[in-house]
C-alpha cells in the first residue's frame, strides 16, 4: 500500500482527502440540517425524530465512528495544509493585492475552520453528551426536546451557535466549488453553475442552522 | 509621443545576496510616459552607476512578453496592476504623476532571492525536467498533420502552451503552490495526441517535482488565474488532478 499514502501525501493528494472529506461532510450537514427542522414542528415532532434515530442506535453508532474519522482527517489534513503552505510562503509584499483577487471564503478557510472546530467541540459537550449520556443538564431526564430549549433560551449560546454557522457559511462556500475543481470535475461551461450552487447551498445551510437558535430565542419554543 | 514626464517615488526592494535580509530603498525618478517600467530601471541604473553606486538587479530578456525572464512584484500584483501584461509590457503611463510604486522580487520559498528583484526558479526547471517532454525515435521529420487534430483542440492546447513560465502563479498565490504552472504543462501535452503515450506517468513525475521543489498546496483561490499575464486558465489545473486521481488509481504508479 506504499503507493496510497505516497499518492495521499502528494500536494494533489492532500487536496484530494480535503475535497473527499468535505464533501462527505458536506452531505451529512444536510441530513443534519433536516432532522434539526423537526424542532419546528414542536416537542412530539422533534422528539418522535430523536427516537426514531434511537430504534437504529447500532447503525448511528457506526456512522458516528465514521463521521468522527472523516472530521479528524479532514481537520487534521486542513492543518497541516496550512502549515505547509504557510512555510512554503516566506511573507507579504508590501502592498497586499491579494484581497482584490480572491474571495474572502477562500482566503480564511483555516481561520473559519479553526472556529467551527472550536464550536463542534462545545456543540459535542453539550448536545451530543447530553443527548446519549447526561441528559437534561438540570433534571437529568432524556426530554430531548427540553435539552434543546435548555440551551437555545441562552442568549450567549445562541449567539456563538449562530455566529458560529454563519462563519460555517463561509466555510462551504469554499469549500464546494473548491471539491469540484479538486476532483476535477470542472470545466468553463459549468464553473459558474456550480459556484452559485456552492453559495445557494452554503447560504441555505448557515442560515437552516442560524434559523433554529433565533426561533428559540424569539418564542422561547413553546 | 511623449507628454509631461512623471515624477515617481520608487520604493525598490534591496537585498545583496540571499542570506541578507533586504529592505526597501527610495529612489525619486523622472520618467517619460512612453518608459516601461524596465526602460525606467535602466535609466536609473544609468544614474546609480554614474554615481558609483550598485544597480538595481534585475531579469529580462525578450522584453517583448514571451519569454517569462522578467518578473517583479508591482504594488503587490506580480507583473504590475495590468491583466494579462508581463513586467516588460507595462509601461509608466499607467502610473500617475506623483506615485508611490513599491518594486519587489517574487517571493516563494522555492524561488530564493538571489539579489534585488532576481529570484532563482530552478524550481521549475526540475519540473519541466520530470515530464515536460514526449519521446520518440528520431529519424526523418513527419509529415507535416500526419496525425490529424481538430481546431478546437489544438487551440486549448496552444492556450495551456502558452503559459511563459515565469512564476507569477506563485508569486501571487498565498501558499507559493506552483500549481497553474505544472497544470499549464501537464495540459499542454495531455491534449494532444502525441502527448498521450506519457500521460498518465508525466502527471505523476511532474507533480513529484512540483512537491520535492518546495511549492505549496493549491487551495483553489485563483489568485494565479487573476495575475497570470498569459491568461492561464485555472481549467488546466483541474485537468492535472483529473489525470493525476486517475493516474493514482487506474494507471501504473510511477511514483514510489
């Protein structure tokens, strides 16, 4: 096998495990994103979903170990990008050009990432803990719903939940139009399609995510 | 021709030899419109030798934008504020009278300053020297379009050749990936028809010395496509990691 990890160790390859793992996580985020929107039906709503996913908890568990692998690698081959490329660039001209060339989602991609990270970890310790392990941070019990009400009635972590998936935005924004050109599955023809359908899904995403938090805040949930 | 000369204010980077740190020195020019940026170096090496003092080193040869010599950093844009123009090709009616122009040498880790505004892209040599090639037993020249090629094609082919080699991709990319430059080459013989026999083998040798020479990741922010003075399109790149994925998986690996 000493052929994959030299071939994922070439720039190309990098950027490859890059664009396999983002796209991957690009999808979840989806399905994440539909199964968040059942809090908008309400209490039996959201928690019928939640129970639905605990009837399939073995295949869960499994997708969870393989989204956890996804996100360290495409984290840790993010990191490491960066590093590299910031040792394979020695500095700033005197006039920085680049802002009127590139794109801001492009150019901040280590410092949106690095902030989503910081959130996914927070998100982990509070939903998913809570969720599969403590329960209700006061009572203890597994009303999922509740959970979710706990914490969104908390203007300090609803703000940062939300800047944090507006900062996400960005994020994808790059990061889709980015997977295509890595895969190489582009061309003239349709670059331009699928830069807008980067940005449609990047602002429907950030905003999908965003919209939840405001909700319970506005109406408390009730 | 001609017109009010301009009065500039040049801040030019100096550094004697690639271990010194270098800074910026100011210079005051008065220079014809019609000067191109080159011209005006030259007059003001003019000047600095009539005083007694070192010129201001710089590359150039054609001086006619096709053979990728000349290359300097111009208020942050590789090649100057102009699209699709090479250093040589800009001329100082572009500025203003009374303008601040910062001149620097392209700055990669793979292109080390040798002195002044010349940096050393052997780099690219190494990487023309792993697959920028075909080969064939020579003998008698063929018949002219013996192997005939659609319009369409040679004409994308001839885009991707026209890449000049002169390093501003990497000059103008936050990582120094040089990858608009070996996607320009890799391109302009994946192609074409004789090109086809060494695909797969020179995509995977070139891509190796891309890497082994210091280059960065492209991280698709197109900055290369925007300074490019030849107009590479960054389509080629996405050619070279079509051929290179397919390359790692499908076809032999020549690359261990």
């Amino acid at each position: 096998m000493g052929w994959l990890t030299t071939s994922l160790n070439r720039s190309i390859g990098k950027k490859f495990v890059m664009a396999l793992t983002g796209s991957l996580l690009m999808l979840f985020l989806i399905i994440h994103l539909i199964g968040n929107l059942t809090l908008y039906g309400g209490r039996e709503a959201f928690n019928g979903y939640v129970e639905t996913l605990e009837v399939v908890k073995p295949v869960v568990r499994v997708i969870e170990v393989i989204l956890a692998a996804i996100f360290i690698f495409h984290i840790f081959n993010g990191v490491r990008l960066w590093w590299e490329n910031k040792k394979a660039n020695p500095g700033k001209y005197a006039i920085n050009a680049n802002k009127e060339i590139t794109t801001f989602s492009s150019r901040t991609t280590i410092v949106t990432g690095s902030i989503i990270f910081i959130f996914l970890v927070l998100h982990l310790s509070t939903f998913w803990y809570q969720f599969n392990i403590s329960g209700h941070p006061e009572t203890g019990s597994f009303e999922f719903y509740d959970i979710v009400v706990y914490w969104f009635n908390q203007p300090v972590y609803s703000i940062v939940y939300i800047i944090a998936v507006l900062l996400l935005g960005f994020h994808l924004n790059h990061g889709f139009q980015s997977a295509f050109q890595t895969f190489g599955w582009n061309n003239k023809k349709y670059f331009p399609v699928i830069k807008l359908t980067g940005t449609i899904y990047a602002i429907v995403i950030s905003l999908g995510f965003a919209s939840i938090p405001l909700y319970f805040l506005l109406t408390g949930g009730k | 021709m001609g017109g009010e000369k301009l009065n500039l204010t040049l801040k030019i980077w100096r550094q004697n030899s690639p271990d010194d740190k270098g800074q910026f020195e100011e210079f005051k020019v008065e220079i014809s419109p019609d000067a191109s940026i080159l011209e005006m170096l030259d007059e003001l090496n003019n000047d600095l030798e009539r005083e007694g003092k070192r010129p201001v080193a710089f590359e150039s040869d054609c001086r006619e934008g096709i053979c990728g010599t000349c290359g300097i950093v111009i208020n942050g844009h590789p090649h100057g504020p102009l699209p699709k123009t090479a250093t040589c090709q800009l001329h100082m009616r572009n500025f203003k009278n009374g303008d601040v122009i910062y001149l620097e040498p392209f700055r990669a880790a793979a292109f080390p300053i040798i002195r002044d505004l010349i940096v050393d892209r052997s780099g690219f040599d190494k990487i023309q020297q792993a697959g920028a090639y075909i080969s064939f037993n020579t003998g008698g020249a063929p018949d002219a379009n013996s192997i005939p090629i659609g319009k369409d094609v040679a004409a994308a082919a001839l885009d991707a050749a026209e890449c000049i080699g002169c390093g501003a991709c990497v000059a103008a990319c936050k990582n120094s990936s040089a990858m608009l430059f070996v996607g320009a080459k890799v391109s302009q013989y994946a192609l074409l028809p004789q090109g086809q026999p060494e695909r797969y083998k020179r995509v995977q040798t070139m891509v190796a010395a891309m890497d082994e020479a210091g280059f960065g990741s492209c991280t698709n922010t197109y900055a290369c496509e925007a300074e490019c003075p030849k107009g590479i399109s960054i389509m080629n790149i996405a050619r070279m990691n079509r051929d290179f994925i397919k390359a790692k998986i499908v076809e032999q690996e020549v690359d261990i």
